[in-house]
C-alpha cells in the first residue's frame, strides 16, 4: 500500500509540474478560455492515473471502470462548454468592426458619396489624416469626394493618408507630426499637453455620448446624475434604478480613447470609480489581459458614440438608454434636447501643408456637412 501511495505522490510531483507548465502556456497561446480546458483535461489526467495508481478502480465493477474516467473528463468539459455557451448568448458582442468596408475607394465601399463632384479637389499631395473608429465613415468620405482615387488602406500609414489610429494614437500621431488632420472629439487634459500652441480644434459636427444595456435590461432611462453615481461606485445595483436586484458591472474603457474621455466629461469633478478587473490592462498585463475576456452579461452598462453603438456595429444585442427621459437620436442631438450631446472636431496642430485650411474650408460648405449627415451624423451648420 505505501508503495504504490509514494508511487501516486511522485506521480503528482513530477506530472503536476508538467500540467501546470501546460496551462500556464496555454494562458497565453489559446484563443478565448482554452486554457480552462486545458486545466480540466490536466486535472482528468492527474485523478484518474492516481486511481489506478493506488488501485481504486480494482475494486469497482466492470461498468464503473469505465464510466469512471469518462466522466471526469466528459462531465466538467461539457459543463464548462454549456456555460460558455450560454454566455454567449447573452453578452454584448465587443467584436472589432471591419473597417476595409469604409475605405474611400473599395469596391463596395459603405462611405457615402456626393451625387456632385465636389467644389474642392486635391490632385496629388494630400494631408495625411487620421482619426477615432467611430468618425473613420465620415473623414473616409471626405477623402472619397476630394483625395485622388487610389488604394488607402486604413490601417497602413506607410501606404495611406488616411488611417485609423483609434482617438489616442491619432492624438500621439498629431502630437510627432504624423498627421496634418486628425478627427476626433475633443482632447483628454493629458492629449492637450502633448500638442503645440499652434493645436486648433474646428467643430464639424455633433453626435451624442450613450449609454447601452443589455436589452432584456427592463431599465430604460437614467438620468445623467444615476449615471455619475454608477461610475462613481455610489450605485451598485440596478434595483435602486428601478431594475433587478443585480450588481451592476460598469465597463470602461481604456484611457485616452474618445468614448473615456466623453465618460470624464460627464462625470466632471466627480472621482470615477476603479473599473472592474477582468477590463484592467495592468497588473499581470498578459496574464490577466489572456485569462480575463471582457463581457458585457445582462446585468451589465456601457457607453459608446451613437453612431458607432447603432450603425457600424449590427446584432449586438444592446438597447440604448434614456437619458433624462430623452432618447438619443437624431432628432434630439439636432436640437440639443439630448443632454450628453457634443462636438467632433477637425483637429490640427500647426502642420504646414498647404491643403489644410482649404480643405477644412470644405469640410465645413455645403457639400461637406452633407456627407456628415448623409452618414449619419449631425452637422455644425
């Protein structure tokens, strides 16, 4: 009996070791949570050797040394699975949006496109423009009316002047000089700093700052005051907002992204709480960032643009809320009803290119405020 007690332990030491490696790479290597899989198959491996080992399955019936095994491998696989599955079907995709579909001049482009040519042109040389995700179908079409026609491919700026850095690398593109244009909405404090005295922001069009549930979520008005006290921590669950008897998860995002710094803006003077730890990118940075996928369940909040949370992303699976009873459409953004209602600007920051000022010219005529609305947008003028 000791023997083969030594023998398990041994086992234990030296397979453990191995298993634990495994899954440890596998925290970095697998898509999604296989390493949850990889653990439970180590773990299957690990009490079933130790069970002949030590002679359990000696004493079972025929069925049962079979049954046996099977089911510390079938059981918690397939469980895990149908867990997985299932929160599949209730979180709030947070899949990147294809962005090739609203190059300039791709065949199907979604960009929209002037019934004229437009009143300005730029032959050849153009800026070098660059800008957040949400904006990218608007600056696209500018490039589309006005650029030569050629391949702009939107994540190459070797190859394209029109880009896409998302709203914190266009700043950091702005800031070296990488880009004469950026669009965006409005700087972090931390953005202004890094730009030149020579940095102008020109407002091109408005849009409304969101707030999305999941849309069994029966809550569907917040006003701006329930919101700072859920990004502050003051509020935790949705029944004091008139929902069930949830904690509320109240997402995030990274900072200096645009749809940040529209949650600063809002929140003002008042602290914004930690975000949950399964969104931090500190810490164990790959470790966490691998292990922890960020989901939206049921019971969760999130804040986005209008445009983006309603026309670039499809099949979400989200409601966007209220905000003092006002909805945030079109319609209310037009005429400043809707309260979390701002300005995107063209942004500049002393670039010397010659196109420039005429070009913004344009943007802000006739024709270019039709493409901001044509998109979906609310134009300046």
């Amino acid at each position: 009996m000791w023997t083969r007690i030594i023998g398990a332990i041994v086992f234990t030491l030296f397979f453990g070791f191995f298993g634990f490696f495994s899954f440890f790479i596998s925290m970095f290597m697998s898509s999604q949570n296989g390493y949850v899989y990889v653990g439970i198959i180590v773990a299957g491996i690990l009490i079933t050797v130790n069970m002949l080992i030590l002679g359990v399955f000696d004493k079972l019936p025929k069925w049962a040394k079979i049954l046996v095994p099977i089911s510390l491998f079938v059981v918690p696989l397939g469980g895990y699975g149908g867990y997985e599955f299932y929160i599949n079907t209730i979180e709030i995709k947070n899949a990147e949006v294809d962005l090739t579909q609203y190059e300039p001049f791709n065949e199907n482009t979604k960009v929209v496109k002037l019934d004229e040519p437009a009143t300005f042109q730029i032959e050849k040389n153009p800026p070098e423009i660059d800008g957040a995700t949400a904006l990218y179908p608007v600056y696209s079409a500018f490039a589309r009316a006005v650029y030569p026609e050629g391949t702009y491919p939107h994540d190459n700026p070797q190859l394209s002047e029109v880009v896409v850095s998302k709203t914190n690398g266009a700043y950091k593109a702005l800031a070296k000089f990488e880009a004469d244009i950026i669009f965006t909405a409005g700087p972090s404090s931390q953005q202004r700093s890094e730009l030149s005295d020579d940095m102008q922001m020109i407002p091109i069009g408005k849009e409304g700052f969101v707030f999305f549930v999941h849309d069994s979520n029966p809550v569907k008005s917040l006003t701006i005051e329930d919101l700072q006290k859920i990004y502050s921590g003051e509020i935790t669950n949705w029944k004091e907002v008139g929902g069930r008897n949830k904690d509320i998860i109240a997402f995030q995002r990274p900072e200096g992204s645009g749809s940040q710094t529209g949650l600063q803006n809002m929140m003002g003077d008042i602290p914004i709480m930690t975000p949950p730890t399964d969104q931090r990118v500190g810490g164990m940075g790959g470790i966490i960032e691998k292990a922890s996928n960020y989901r939206n369940h049921r019971n969760a909040i999130g804040f986005s643009y209008r445009y983006f949370a309603t026309q670039m992303k499809e099949d979400h699976g989200i409601k966007l809320l209220k905000v003092n009873g006002v909805d945030p459409n079109v319609e209310s953004i037009k005429s400043g009803k809707y309260p979390l209602t701002g300005e995107f600007y063209a942004i500049t920051n002393g670039s010397d290119h010659r196109h420039i000022e005429d070009f913004i010219d344009w943007i802000l005529s006739e024709q270019g405020q039709r493409i901001i609305e044509k998109t979906g947008y609310v134009p300046i003028r």
